[in-house]
C-alpha cells in the first residue's frame, strides 16, 4: 500500500503525522526497524526531514533508537499500557474538575463554540465505537479528547494527554485487530461526558470518566491475555 498524501504544514510535522498514522493503522508493527534512508526513500524527501520527524516520535515515546538499525517502533507492554492508563486517570480528573468548578465551558461565546466542536466529534466517535469502525474511531477519538483536553486544560497537560493516548491506541490496536467483530466492544460515552460537562455536572462527568478509565483498563487486560 502506497503511503498517504501528505498535505500538513511543515514536511517535518507531514512526515511524523504520516508515519504516527502508519503505527496507529499496524502498518508499522511494534518491534520493526528501519533506517532514515528507507524512510525517506519510501515518501521521496530528503534525510533531514525525516530525522527530525523520527526524533519527534522518538520524543513522543513512539520509536526507541536501534543502533544497528537507526529507529524501531516501540514495543508497549501490558504493563506500560497500564501504567499509562492509571498515570491518565490521575491528571485528567482534576483537569476536568477544575474545568466543571469555574463554569469555563460554558462561560464565553468562544467556549460554547468550542464545545460545540467537541460534540460533533463525540457524535462522530460514538458511532464510530457502536458500529465497531476501528480506523475511524481513533481519528474521532483523538480530535475529541484533544479539543476537550485543549478548552479544559493548559497546553503542557493537553500535550501529554495526547501523548498518552496516542501510546495506549499503540499497544490495543493491533489487539483489537486481531479480535475481527468489534461491535459492542469499544468505549462509546463520548457524548454522555460532553453532555455532563456543559451541565456543569461534576458527579456523573466524573463517574463517566471513571468508567471509559476502567473501560480502557480491562479491555487491555482482556485483550492481551486472550490473544
């Protein structure tokens, strides 16, 4: 399969989107090695380009460096994966609290647009989830929580949070390939905490984020001591 268009910003930030999305897909399995000479033979750019979008993935805990053959696509284990998860639940609960005290989501013009941005995303993955649509449920998912993590959250705390998630969608989707029927198995509340937090309910907003943080946890833990 040829690599997709590249139509970003910079050729650096084109390169590490492209290559991110070649992980997400399984197209770019964990534990494969490649050089930055392959890499950029593959898209037809130079060599520059390409390390720097390597280090970049590199940064975002998505490559290790192989010395013998310049990067390797990170192996997450289950006991990562977990880790990631519970050091997720620990920062995002009180980023939403914060944002559910103050009233800020609902507080500003700008902010009701932005939330109205973030519902049609949660309409979008939810869909997706329930239909069971791997590919577009973690496109919808990402945009989602990183608009949501954007309008509650300072850009450091969004930026890690993306880190995150991008990591733990490593480790489960190849899992969930395997798996075949997906309907029923996917995590679909995104609209149900859209909905909490624009009601300035911090009860359940915080029992929904409890459940997709469970959720995640034994959905994992299935997935890897089943496959």
């Amino acid at each position: 399969m040829p690599p997709a268009p590249i139509t970003r910003s910079t050729l650096r930030e084109q390169l590490a989107e492209a290559l991110r999305d070649e992980v997400l897909a399984g197209r770019l399995p964990a534990g494969r090695s490649f050089t930055v000479k392959e890499i950029a033979e593959q898209y037809g750019v130079s060599a520059t380009p390409v390390r720097e979008a390597l280090v970049d993935l590199s940064a975002q805990g998505l490559l290790d460096t192989d010395h013998h053959r310049g990067f390797r696509v990170r192996e997450i284990t289950l006991a990562d994966f977990t880790a990631m998860v519970e050091a997720r639940t620990l920062v995002i609960e009180g980023v939403f609290r914060a944002a559910v005290a103050d009233g800020s989501l609902t507080r500003t013009e700008a902010a009701a647009e932005a939330v109205a941005s973030v519902r049609r995303r949660a309409e979008a993955a939810r869909r997706a989830a329930l239909a069971g649509d791997l590919d577009i449920l973690i496109g919808y998912d990402l945009r989602f929580w990183r608009e949501l993590g954007d309008l509650v959250g300072n850009p450091y705390v969004a930026d890690f949070l993306d880190r995150l998630r991008i990591q733990t969608w490593v480790f489960t989707v190849p899992l969930l390939r395997a798996r075949g029927e997906l309907r029923g198995l996917l995590w679909a509340g995104h609209l149900d905490l859209v909905a909490a937090l624009e009601a300035g309910d911090a009860v359940s907003a915080r029992r929904i984020l409890a459940e997709y943080n469970t959720h995640a946890l034994e959905l994992g833990r299935s997935l890897a001591t089943t496959r």
